[in-house]
C-alpha cells in the first residue's frame, strides 16, 4: 500500500486539534507554553539546586508544596493542552530558560511532573527522572532506546503524561517526531479501510520487564479504542512483535498491519519535526500523540552530547480509556486510577 498515494481524511477524529497535522500548530502556536521573562526570573531565584526525585507520598507533598508557587501556571498551561480539546503536546519554551544550571532544570521538570499527576519509576533501577543519553549498549538491537542514539519509530510510552526536557543537544541528529494519533487513523482509514478494525481488536504484547512485580510479560490490549468520544492508541513495535511472537501469532497478515501503521504513522505531512534546545520541555498525552527519534551523533570534545531529562506521570486527572485499555496500564502499575472507562 502506497501511503503517499492515499492521503489521509481531515477531522475524522473529532476537533481539528484532536487529529492535527504539523501545520495546524505551527500556524497558531497551539502547542505552545511560553514562559515570560517575569517567570524566568522567579524560576532562576526559586529553583532547588538539587531536586528529591523520590516517590514517597511525604516528599511528593512536600515538593508539590514548593513547586506549586512557581510551576502551577506553568503546569496548568500544560494541562489544559493534553486534554480532550487541545492538541495533547505542549512545548514549554521562554528566553532564559537555558541560563538555568542543569539541577535547577531536573527541579522544573520534576515539579512540573508532581503538578500534573503521579511520577512513576520508568526501569529497575526506580528512577523517576531518567537520563536520556547514549550510554553504547552492547546489544542495541534490544536495548531500550532511550539508552541508544538509534532511531526510534513512532511510539506511545506507557503512562498517561511523558515529558522530555533537553539539558544538551547533539552535534548532529536527534530530532524529536510527534504525530496525531487520530491523524494516523484518518490515514490508514483511507489507505486500507479493511484492515481498520484489527487495530481496535487485541493484541499481544510483551512488557519485557517494564512489568511491575508479579505481574504477566504479556497482556492483551487494542492498538486503538474509543471511550466516551475520545480516541486513544498505544503503540510499541517490538513490545507488540514480540508479544505476537510469543504466543505464536506474528503472521503475514499481522506483520503488514504493524508495518502499515509505522509507515503511516511517519508520514511526513503528518509528523511535527522538532529540535529540543537547552531548556525546552515537551510534554505528551500518550493516548493522543506518537513520538519517535531521529538518530543522532555525539561529540565529546565539543561537549555536544545529547542529554534530555524523562519523566513518565499518570495524570491527577485519568483520560477516559477503553476497557481493553487498562490491562496494559494495571500490570505497569498496580495504583493507576482506572478513570472512566467504556
């Protein structure tokens, strides 16, 4: 199926925000969260030089204490763009920003996480705040591609919330891809409409080790579904394949609807191309919005190392999410609110 022959209809899935294309938040700066140079200022005299990124309810009290005085616009204005009638990104940029020291913008993006929900570890090791780096793996192919500067396909990450904030770009690479989801289904809805509804149906996936304790490796959830009006989609092409693998179902015909979907889903009329700088933050609905990676080089006599900070947060507000959706979130984590459901 040749995507570029068959593009995709407009405004199937719902607002024009709901499923956008580049131009629509280029055009307006819908996505925008600007930071004034009044708030700069309050950031770089308020921020904690060093920030507790630990998960106990008494420490996450208190730095939603201290965070709320100089973050809660900042993490209002996010909001308000991640729910049902905004584009479900928000960049959060101003001038100033890269002036502050790399522990002051750990402290930003961890308290902006604290405003918006409940930060959860995101690896074995608990961190709730993870280095986005290349760290040379040895097994690439398997690695988890935060720790690569591989590129990465069009994804949803696990949670309600992601936010990225760039501490050093690279010297060359590494541009940050975003698409509507419900774009991407307007897409394949016009290139194969007969292979739609396989994508609300179940699929197998394999959490490899991002499961919480005494939780399955592989549980059963749709690509797409549809709560109360909204849509939502997950996505993760080795965490599907090999959940398919496993169970012995990876056919012909599932192998050419997960490529279809990663061929629509980079479509370029349909992918938000951005270069995070120093200070920048994005901040994703993950039910709403696919990102993925270029890859990228380093340098390291210049110091031009890519180097972004990652929160993963369940929203103070849970989306509406389909039943078949909730298998997947309960064996990432055990306390996330169910909110409405069907």
């Amino acid at each position: 199926m040749d995507l570029h022959k068959a593009p995709g209809r407009r405004g199937t899935w719902g607002t024009r925000l709901s499923a956008w294309r580049p131009e629509d938040l280029l055009d307006g700066g819908a996505h925008v969260v600007e930071c004034d140079a009044a708030t700069v200022r309050a950031l770089a005299g308020g921020l904690p030089e060093r920030a507790r990124l630990t998960a106990d309810p008494g420490t996450l009290r208190e730095v939603r204490g201290t965070a709320a005085p100089l973050l809660s616009r900042i993490a209002d204005d996010i909001a308000a763009r991640l729910d049902a009638t905004g584009p479900g990104l928000a960049l959060v940029d101003g001038e100033g920003l890269s002036d502050l020291t790399d522990g002051q913008l750990s402290s930003l993006v961890f308290g902006i996480s604290v405003l918006l929900g409940r930060p959860v570890p995101q690896n074995r090791e608990r961190e709730l705040v993870v280095p986005v780096l290349d760290e040379h793996p040895a097994d690439v192919e398997r690695a988890r591609g935060y720790r690569t500067n591989g590129r990465m396909l069009m994804h949803t990450d696990p949670t309600d919330v992601a936010g990225l904030l760039c501490l050093r770009e690279s010297d060359t690479g590494g541009e940050s891809l975003y698409a509507s989801s419900g774009a991407v289904l307007d897409e394949l809805s016009t290139a194969a409409p007969d292979l739609v509804h396989c994508y609300f149906s179940p699929w197998h996936w394999d959490l490899r080790g991002m499961q919480r304790v005494g939780a399955d490796r592989i549980v059963r959830s749709p690509i797409f579904g549809v709560s109360r009006g909204v849509l939502s989609c997950r996505y993760g092409s080795l965490l599907v394949r090999e959940g398919m693998r496993r169970i012995g179902s990876l056919d012909t015909p599932a192998v050419a609807a997960l490529d279809l979907f990663e061929e629509a889903a980079r479509q370029p009329h349909l992918v938000l191309r951005l270069r995070l700088g120093r200070g920048q933050s994005i901040w994703l609905n993950n039910h709403r919005v696919l990102h993925g990676r270029e890859a990228f080089k380093d340098d390291n006599g210049t110091g031009r190392v890519r180097h972004l900070l990652r929160t993963w947060i369940w929203s103070n507000e849970p989306p509406p999410l389909p039943p078949g959706f909730l298998a997947f979130c309960n064996a990432i984590d055990a306390e996330v609110p169910a909110g409405p459901l069907g």
